[in-house]
C-alpha cells in the first residue's frame, strides 16, 4: 500500500492520485487538516514495533506500507478532541499551558517515531525532517560544493546595510527562512523579495531584527528546477522582461505572464545540484536559480515542499505520473513514460 502525507486542496497531490487511480494502486491519503487520524494500537512484539493507525476509520497497519510520500504536513496524530479544554477546567491558569505543553511534547514524540516507521517502507519520497531546512545551511553547503551564491550579509546595523549597498550597488532583502504569509478575508499579507534603495535604508532605525540582504544579480533568466531522485527538471523564467516580476517573479502577472520553457541545465551544474541535494539529505525538492547573460549561474534556495505543477505542466515534462510510476514501483524509464 502506498501512504501519503499531504494536505487538503494540494492540486499536485490531486494529480498523483489521479494517475494511481489509473494504475489501479491501492494508496491512503492522510491531510494536515484531518483529525480523523487517531492511534489504533502500538506495542512492541518480536523485537520490532507494531503500529496501527485508523485514518478517517480505516485501520491501517504500517507494515503493509511499501511506499511513503512525505509531500506536505507535520506529525499525523493530534491531541485528543477537546483535551486543551479539559486541561484548562482540570488545572490552574499557571498549571493549564505547561501540561498543554507536555501533552503536546508527548504528541510530537510519538509522531517522530511513526514518521520514522513509515520512512523504512521500501519506498520512499520526500523527508517530514527536512521540511524546514535552515536556508542559511542551504547558501553555506552550495558555496562549500562550488556552487556560485550572489554576496550576502545578515545583519541588524544601519551603518553596516548602508556600506553592503554602496559596495554592490544594487540590493535584495528577503526572509532568512519561510516567507510570511497572512491570510485574510479579501486580502492576504504576503512577504516577497524587495530591492532595497537608499531611501528605504534612511528610514531604518540604527538597529533591526536580524535580516538577510543579497547582491541583485544582473539576470537574463530564472530557473525553477523541480529535483526528483537524481533528475533535474528545469523550467526558464523570462521575469526580467517584466517590472513587475523581475525582482520576485511571484508577484504574477496575470494579464502578461512571464514565458516559461523547459530549460537543459550543464551537467555540471546538475551534478553540484545532485551533490547538494544529497548533503541536505533532500530526495526531491523545489530550486530556485538564476542565469546571467555571461552563464554563470547562481543558487537561491530550495523549497523542500514547493509546487510542481508549475514546472510540469508548461515544460510537459508529466512529473505527477513520474512520481506514481516510483511510488507503485513500476521499472520504466523517464523515455518510455513519457511516450
């Protein structure tokens, strides 16, 4: 049986699926969101664990999982249906948030040994421990593999952003991890990459928050490269032709979007990439690159989680029955999946 780990209304998890219905594979699909997904029995028998878990009420035995896809979510198990509220009429204000926060350490615990249980399936795709992978990492290890990273600071001083800019000339800040993102009713909040200017910098108090800045490289492309076991499959953003996607391209243009065409990397650069991948420990993975007219390319970061379809579709590059035919097991080749 094939296990996924996902979340409601993921349009690329929705198209996996499609092609596993197609080739009649058995799979259960768990979501962040479910809280149908409850602890049937755990014990220790013969020298290994026995783990039963019923997800929406179906039991499911771990042990007949071949496969794990890791797509998106944390831990599967919850605290029980109404346990803070319990814990809140049970105990004292002062005492209520700290078993809370034991009730919600003990969850977590078990959670790493289930994640852990389903990461031994012969099978596997995508790592619940590498969700959150450190982006500052991600820029050290490329530059320690040879990688080219546009020049970077993090600081919290004026004086030193001011010096960073007038050396480059022209900046970019963006968030040292995830990016922020609020929703709301009509609006979202949304934390984008930004060229900073040297008026942005005069309205700074002399000390911030720790932020990251960039060097804005001069670029003729971008790259999204969609990493699955080895391959890379590359798509070239024109946003530089457009002032509303040139610095972040995600600030689509719906009315214009940017071209997209499938894009052949250097072997080279394929190889760092797989040398990288294999460091951080990353089976599969969203990168992030760009391509100067001198075709010097440079590295970003990488979203362990990040969409596919946006690289799949355009480039016809069919990455959602890929990832089916690995997951039931299926020996065909990249050519003869997609005639």
């Amino acid at each position: 049986m094939i296990f996924i780990q996902s979340q409601n209304f993921d349009l690329s998890t929705n198209t996996v699926i499609e092609w596993l219905l197609h080739l009649k594979a058995p799979f259960i699909r768990a979501n962040k969101e479910d809280h149908g997904i409850t602890l049937r029995h755990f014990s220790f028998q013969d020298g290994k664990a026995k783990i039963v878990l019923s997800v929406n009420g179906k039991d499911i035995d771990l042990d007949d999982v071949g496969s794990y896809w890791h797509r998106r979510g944390p831990g599967l198990l919850h605290s029980a249906p109404g346990a803070r509220q319990t814990v809140k009429k049970s105990f004292s204000r002062v005492a209520a948030p700290e078993v809370v926060r034991n009730l919600n350490s003990q969850i977590q615990t078990l959670n790493e040994f289930v994640h852990k249980q389903l990461l031994a399936a012969a099978t596997t795709l995508g790592n619940p421990n590498r969700v959150y992978t450190n982006k500052i990492v991600m820029l050290q290890t490329a530059i320690a593999l040879g990688i080219d990273v546009p020049a970077t600071i993090v600081t919290t001083r004026k004086e030193e952003l001011l010096a960073f800019l007038q050396k480059e000339k022209n900046i970019i800040s963006k968030g040292i991890q995830e990016s922020l993102f609020i929703p709301g009713e009509n609006e979202h909040i949304v934390q984008y990459t930004e060229q900073v200017t040297e008026e942005l910098v005069s309205e700074l108090p002399d000390s911030f928050a720790p932020s990251l800045f960039q060097k804005m490289v001069d670029k003729k492309i971008e790259l999204r490269i969609f990493y699955l076991k080895g391959r890379c499959y590359s798509m070239a953003i024109f946003s530089q032709n457009d002032d509303q996607t040139k610095v972040d391209f995600r600030k689509y243009n719906d009315e214009a979007p940017n071209r997209t065409v499938p894009y052949l990397l250097p072997e080279d650069i394929q190889s760092r990439l797989t040398a990288l991948m294999t460091v951080l420990d990353m089976d599969t993975g969203s990168i992030d690159m760009i391509v100067t007219a001198e075709k010097k390319y440079y590295f970003l970061e990488i979203n362990p989680v990040g969409q596919f379809g946006m690289v799949s579709y355009p480039c016809n590059y069919l990455l959602e029955r890929e990832i089916a035919y690995y997951l039931t097991g299926k020996k065909q080749s990249h050519d003869q999946i997609r005639q």
